[in-house]
C-alpha cells in the first residue's frame, strides 16, 4: 500500500467541489436536454433521443459531446482527488490544457445545442411563440458541472 499524504485544506475543498461538479454532470446526462411544447403541454427530450432531426447539426452529435463530458468529468474528478491525496502528480501544463478543453466542449455543448433547437424550429416551421422546441436543463447542467470538475484540476497543488 502506497503512502498517502494528509490533504491540505484547499485539496478537501478542491475534492468536493469536483465532487459536487461531477454529480451536476450525472444529473445533466439523465435529465431532458430539448423541451417540446405547444397549448399548455410540453414534453422532454433527452439526449439520447435528438438523433433523426431535420437539422444541419446532427443530434447524435450532442450526444457524443454530452458522453465526452460526463467521461472528461469524471476523470478530472478522479484526477483532483487523486491529486490531494498525493496520489497522482501531473505537470501543470497537463492539467491546464485538461481543465481549458474541458472547458470548451461544455460551451461548445451549450452552444450547439441552443443551435440545435434554433434550426428545429426553424424546419419544423414553428414561430418563437409559446409553441415549439426549446433548450432545457441538461446542457447547462453539464457543462457547469463540467466546470466545476476542471477548475479544481487546474487550481490544485501536489
């Protein structure tokens, strides 16, 4: 059995906002990405169910952004805790470029998606009133979950 090191106060808090970052992340994947609704009732649409529109921006590939960023998060949660213990030790730059990619697959998730949702409105013909398709929870779920696991990456010290 390896020696571990006491974690510093500031690994503690580091740890468990990755933590909390990586179940915002969970929580982002299982709940509804897209929300459909006209007259008063509206239907979700999870990720795994966008494949098929009519749209420039495949659904499929949201999905495959939203998988990346569960699995990205839970390495770099995995990795900052591992790390606070004394566990790991990585270069800076390593943990740097990690956490900055991390960072902009979650806005490229919220971006494409609000995209996504844009031109499914617009094929399916459907004005910005009350009616239509629009953004739900999950890409803002995950992509500030996915945040908050790479921010600790980058900030904490061996």
């Amino acid at each position: 059995m390896g020696k571990f090191k006491k974690p510093a106060l500031m690994g503690i808090i580091l740890s468990a906002v990755a933590a909390v970052g990586f179940v915002l992340a969970i929580v982002g994947l299982a709940v509804d990405a897209v929300k459909a609704g006209a007259m008063g009732i509206s239907l979700g649409v999870q990720w795994f169910d966008l494949g098929g529109a009519p749209v420039d921006i495949p659904g499929e590939l949201l999905e495959a952004f939203a998988i990346i960023l569960f699995i990205f998060s839970f390495a770099a949660c995995v990795l900052t805790v591992l790390s606070a213990f004394g566990i790991v030790k990585l270069p800076n730059v390593v943990k740097f470029a990690a956490a900055a990619l991390i960072v902009v697959i979650a806005l490229l998730t919220v971006i494409l998606t609000c995209v996504f949702v844009n031109q499914l409105n617009d094929a399916m013909g459907i004005a910005t009133s009350g009616a239509g398709y629009k953004v739900d929870a999950a890409p803002f779920l995950i992509a500030i979950g996915s945040i908050a696991t790479a921010v600790p990456l980058a900030l904490i010290k061996e």
